[in-house]
C-alpha cells in the first residue's frame, strides 16, 4: 500500500509503478495504453473483423472475427466458435488493443474458427465479479442465434452452435474458466452447450508457490496486493475461489460444463505452477472430460501477445487451433 500525494488529498489504495494506480475516493490511473486497432480485414490471414455493442447501455461489446472462406469463395460448412477474454488483471487491457486483436487474427485463421472477442468491464470502477456477469452475458448472446435466429449475420450464417467454445489469456483464462463452471450448473439456453475450455497463461494465484525468480516473487507479491482492490470482500487469495479455483471449500471442478480443456503455460511465467495444479485437480475431481496440457519452453507469461511472430507463439496458435478443430 502506498501513502503518495495525489496532489488533492486523494490517498493512494494501490501503486503497481508502470501498470495502475488507484485512489480511495475510486480514481484509477492505468499507465498501460491501449494501442486501439480498429475492425478491419487483416491483410495477413484475410480474416475479417467487426464490433458489435450487445449491451449498449452497460458498455458491453464484442469483435467478431470471421476467417476468409476458402479458394472456391464458399464455405464447406458451419464455422465452429470461440468466446474469447482477453487478459489484464481484470483491470487493464482491450479486445481492441492491437496485440489482442492481431492474436485474435492468427487463432481464427489457423482454427477455421469464429472468435467472438469480449471488451468486458474493468475493475475497479466494475468490481469483480461484474466481469463475470458480462462473461455469461456473451456467451448467452451467441447462444440466441441458435438455428438460424439472432441479430448478427456473421453468425447466423456461418456459426456452428454446437461447437461453442471458451477461452481466454491469463485473467481473460480465469474469467472462461467461471463461464465453463457456470455452463455447468445453469443453461445457456437455445439449446447450446459448451464444448471446450481454452486456458492461456491462467491467472490464478493462492497456496504455495514454486516460484525461485526473484522478479518472479516480486510480481506475484504485486498480483496478490492487486487482488482485493478489484475484488473488495474477498476473503484473500488462498481461500476466495474466484482467484484460486484449487482452493479447499472451492466449488469441485467435476462440474465444468464442458468436455474438454487446454491449458497452455509458460515455463518462465510465475503463475505455470497454478496452471499444471489446476490440470492436476481436474484429473483427480471426478470430471469426465478430457484435459490437455501444452507448455512453451523458457518462455514468460503473455510471450505470445509480446513476440507474436516467435516459433514458440506460432506453436502455441497451431496448438489451440488443432484443440479448436478437432473439438
């Protein structure tokens, strides 16, 4: 915690240097700007992309990335469709930041896949679990265009309702991680179920940590300091299950509702231990489903958002592509 002068009185709750600052009176300052990319077609891929408001009044808007049809201009079937969070430890980040939506991009041209891109709201001025709510909200969104009906013709026309997928990267993973565990106990409606669960990079911290790096132990040190600024009530990382998922007392993971999940790490990223813990726990819940793991060798948390044209990035996309095709 931190005592700075905001130069009006203002007390300073929470100062991550470079990142957020954040003010009792509920003044944020974010030191990270997003580099706006607009919808366009890509003309790397030939993916093309639009923003659509779902929930104007609560600022609720997705992008929806369509790939190019194939070299006959039609495509052979239904496209199958990935609800997408982007990460920013639920108080920072875009679906519109040129990074997320180059990323985004690549996945759907490499998967043959719809990506729905949620700009969900950020804490603190939308405390968490709000984030949640718009997460379900989405989904339930593409749900109602099953056979045929809803107001959006990207995917009336080309989405294949019966391979709903949802994913995300580091909070955008934990936030997919509680839609999946919803789907589990209450209908999407429409009939739409989900498929599968896409983890990259999940942000989730409590219990111990295997972490050695010094830089490493300073940044989780920082994430756990964060946590109750944009989840105010919580009962601390270990315990809260929102952020720890693995916690004892925390709902049993046997009650994901979807059959198959990926979980991509980095070897050099402080949260990879979550990561392998939570396949762990899931293989050991009583779950019926099947579980992946993939980790990029030396490679830190987010690598593939900061050196996208890397091998290992390139690996990973082909990676979750493959998941996303066969699923």
């Amino acid at each position: 915690m931190a005592n700075a002068d905001a130069g009006d009185g203002d007390e300073v709750i929470l100062d991550a240097p470079g990142f957020i600052r954040v003010y009792r009176s509920g003044r944020v300052e974010r030191f990270l700007p997003v580099d706006f990319a607009p919808p366009s077609t890509d003309a790397a891929t030939g993916v093309s992309s639009k923003d659509v408001a779902i929930l104007p009044d609560a600022c609720l808007l997705v992008r929806i990335y369509l790939p190019a049809p194939p070299s006959s201009g039609s495509y052979s079937g239904k496209l199958p469709v990935l609800v997408f969070f982007h990460g920013g430890g639920f108080c920072l980040g875009s679906a519109f930041d040129a990074a997320v939506h180059s990323h985004a991009n690549r996945l759907a041209a490499a998967a043959g896949a719809i990506i729905v891109s949620v700009e969900y709201r950020l804490a603190p001025e939308h405390p968490v679990p709000a984030l949640y709510r718009d997460a379900w909200t989405a989904l339930q969104w593409v749900a109602a265009h099953s056979v045929g009906r809803g107001q959006e013709p990207w995917l009336t026309a080309h989405a294949d309702l019966g391979r709903v997928h949802v994913g995300g990267e580091s909070a955008g993973a934990n936030i997919a991680h509680h839609a999946a565990m919803r789907a589990g106990r209450e209908e999407l409606g429409h009939g739409v179920k989900l498929s599968s669960l896409v983890m990259i990079h999940p942000y989730f911290l409590g219990g111990e940590s295997s972490e050695t790096d010094d830089m490493g132990v300073a940044l989780l040190r920082e994430l756990v300091r964060l946590w109750p600024v944009v989840c105010p009530g919580t009962s601390g990382c270990d315990d809260d299950p929102l952020i720890n998922p693995m916690a004892e007392g925390a709902p049993n993971l046997a009650s994901l509702g979807c059959r198959r999940v990926v979980v991509c790490v980095g070897g050099k990223d402080p949260m990879r231990g979550r990561g392998r813990l939570y396949c762990e726990k899931l293989k050991r819940s009583g779950w019926r489903g099947e579980v992946d793991d993939w980790e990029a060798d030396g490679q830190g948390h987010g690598f593939h958002l900061s050196c996208p044209m890397s091998a290992e990035a390139e690996a990973q996309v082909r990676v979750i592509a493959e998941f996303l095709t066969y699923g």
